[in-house]
C-alpha cells in the first residue's frame, strides 16, 4: 500500500503566506496515486481560534481526491501551556470538521494509528481517553505491524532527553508511549511540527520527521537540531513483510522563511514573548 505523509501546510483564507505551495504539493501527491494520504498537523494557521481556517483546509483536503486521515498540530487545537490552551471548544470545533482526532485505520498487515499529540501532558480527560484507547489499540493488533502518526516527535536525539521545551512530547508522557512502543514493537514512529526532514533508527523502531508543505526555519530557533531543512512529504510503501520509507525534497515548493512574516503570520500574544511558530 502506497501512502504519502504531508504536514505543516499552515493554510488560511484570511492569512495566506503559504498558499501559493498547496497546489504544487496537492498536484504531486495525486501524481503519486497514492491509497491513502496521512497530514500530521498544523494543517491550518490558526484553526485553534479560526473556524474559518478549519473549513477552509477541509476543503482542500477534499481537493486530493484519495481519503486523507488527519492527526492534529498545535496551531490546529491548541498546546498545554501556550497562550492556545487545549480546551473542549477547541477539540469539539476540530472533530466538526475533520473528525476523531485520533483514528485507528488497518490496512493489509498493519495497523496505523493516528493520535491528538497535543493532548499529552494537557490534563484534559480527553488525555486519558486517548491513553486508553491507544493501550486497547496496540493490545488488539494481533499480528499487525504498527505505525504511529502524529505531530509532535517523541524526542529530539534521544529517547532519554530532557525537556526540549517547545519541539518534542514532554518527558513524562514520553516515558509511557516509549514504552507502548517498545513493548509492542512500533515499527514506524511519522511526525511533523519540526519543519526538517529525518529519517532514524533506534531499537528495530523507524522515527520519521515529515518535512513541512510551507515555509521552513531560520537557524536562529533551530540551531543544532538534526534533520534536514527542506519543503516536501514522506513517501511509504507498506506490506506485510515490507516498510519502504522516502524522504521527497519537492523543488516545485517556493522555499518561504517564517522568520520573513512571523509578525504577521503569528504575531506576538500580548501575554508572551515570542516563540517558535511550528
Ligand atoms: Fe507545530
Ligand atoms: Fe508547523
């Protein structure tokens, strides 16, 4: 089964910096024929205060004509400690739109998960929910292989890192998804929000960085971080026996700089200094 990954499409009607590259980007993964599109989040600009944003990315997901199952970013719902809480309004306006914010959906030999990362380490019931849920899910994989989609990376460099702030899942949910990982043998880890590409290895398990689909980071917030700085998608073959993994640069994409319209794009909340905007 061929699968394309995209993510960190930041489209918006009212804001529309990144626009110009969801064509491009829609053309390409049609031209793939793909079986099944997965977005990892940050579909919109600001879907977590903007309906608006929200219908208008549904509709161009309804552009790319295979089904397209969507995991959702901080600026679609929301982060924990951010000026953009994770609140039951916000989650409730993203499942009209776009549906479960997570979803379980099998395919031949495997089992693909797609999980709300912007619920860990919220303290919304939905929290638990979610945590239950996905323990039922790995339990119930009988012989399947498991991926794992969602926007936030489990970790930077290492597993045992400390807290990377703003980039990755927080230490402590991290501990009780790598262990379900570990335990269950997670073969593919597909996440977004970095805005680089990566492909690594650790323990039998694959961690994949989705480039983002519309503007990359000035090294100011991103020193020494690892990946690669490009616009583009994953490309996945699954079968049974079989996980091909791709990193696709696509040149079609016009290389924008947040850090040219950050001000406009996610001004500064009055009540914080300015922070990344992934
Ligand atoms: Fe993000
Ligand atoms: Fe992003």
């Amino acid at each position: 089964m061929r699968i394309i990954q995209i993510s960190d499409t930041h489209l918006s009607a009212g804001k529309p910096h990144f626009v110009r590259n969801w064509a491009p980007l829609r053309d390409w993964v049609a031209g793939q024929r793909p079986d099944l599109v997965i977005h990892t989040g940050d579909m919109t600009v600001n879907g977590a205060d903007q309906e608006d944003d929200l219908s208008f990315c549904a509709a161009r997901c309804a552009e790319i004509g295979p089904r397209v199952l969507v995991a959702p970013g901080n600026h679609d719902v929301g982060q924990p400690g951010s000026h953009q809480p994770i609140v039951a309004e916000r989650l409730q306006r993203w499942q009209q739109h776009f549906g479960p914010d997570h979803w379980l959906h099998d395919i031949p030999g495997w089992r693909l998960l797609g999980l709300n990362a912007m619920l860990f380490a919220s303290g919304h019931p939905a929290e638990a929910e979610q945590d239950a849920w996905l323990v039922h899910a790995m339990q119930t994989a009988g012989q399947r292989r498991i991926a794992w989609f969602m926007h936030l990376p489990l970790f930077l460099e290492h597993p045992d890192e400390p807290d990377t702030g703003y980039w990755t899942v927080k230490p402590e949910p991290r501990r009780r998804l790598l262990d379900l990982v570990r335990r269950h043998e997670v073969a593919l880890v597909g996440a977004g929000h970095l805005h680089k590409a990566h492909d690594l290895v650790m323990d039998g398990t694959r961690y994949v960085w989705c480039p983002a689909g519309s503007f990359v980071v000035g090294p100011g917030m991103q020193e020494e971080m690892p990946g690669e700085k490009f616009l583009g998608a994953v490309s996945l073959e699954l079968a049974p026996d079989r996980l091909d993994v791709s990193l696709v640069h696509l040149s079609q994409l016009a290389v924008l700089w947040i850090d040219d319209v950050v001000h406009e794009v996610y001004p500064k909340p009055a009540s914080q200094a300015q922070r990344p905007p992934n």
